[in-house]
C-alpha cells in the first residue's frame, strides 16, 4: 500500500521553528494569510525568522510590514496565531501525527519517540529568556 503525500496540510505548530518557507506559505493559508504566501516567499520567511519576529524593535517590525506590504490588521493576526502557536507548544497540545513516509508498523514506536521527543524540547522552549 502506497500512501499518498500531502503536503497542503498545515505543518505541526511544534516544530514551527523549523519550517520551511513553503510550510510558512501553508500556514499562511490556514490562518486566512494567504495573500502574503508569494511575498513571505520572495522575502525568504521561514519558521526561524519567525521565531525570532518576537525580538524585533519597532523599526525592525515598521520595516518587516512595509517589505510584506502588510495592513495592520493582518499583521496583528499574525502576531496572534504565532502567540497561539507558541503556547501550544508549551502546552503539548499538538497532536502526534506519524508521517506519510513512515510504515504501519512502526506508527507505535514512531508516536512514543515523538512523545519523548515534544517534552524535552517543551522545557527547552520554557528555559527561553
């Protein structure tokens, strides 16, 4: 059996840090942003220089939406989603999901090693400054 891919999923909030420029594009998509997905493209938005828009100073932010020639408004309900996407990290909220490529026998050992895996990098997100 052969599983297809799907890569018009969302990607995992947990490893946010870590997506690609295309995973930022389907998130995009799924928070209602989709009209920024070229531009974050262009500009090369990953989940890193995500994660780091939290240390940004008011000129960095002032030039960060007049290079994504963002509206406020929208620039706002991306702060949110990344704020929401931040506390469901440290929440363990997010499901385990075994990934396409993975076989069904080893979904089990794959679930319990994601497990282990989301609570050491869970403390490592809460020692941040």
């Amino acid at each position: 059996m052969v599983r297809e891919t799907s890569r018009e999923l969302p990607p995992e909030p947990l490893d946010f840090f870590i997506w690609t420029v295309e995973d930022v594009g389907l998130w995009l998509e799924d928070i209602n942003l989709g009209s920024y997905r070229q531009i974050f493209k262009e500009n090369g938005v990953n989940g890193e220089y995500l994660e780091g828009m939290s240390m940004f100073t008011t000129e960095q932010i002032l030039r960060f939406i007049r290079k994504c020639h963002m509206k406020w408004g929208d620039f706002i309900t991306l702060c949110k989603e990344l704020r929401r996407i931040k506390v469901t990290c440290l929440k363990g909220e997010q499901k385990v999901h075994t990934p396409w490529w993975a076989p069904s026998c080893l979904s089990v050992v794959f679930v319990k090693v994601a497990e282990q895996n989301r609570q050491s990098r869970v403390v490592s997100l809460k020692l941040e400054p």
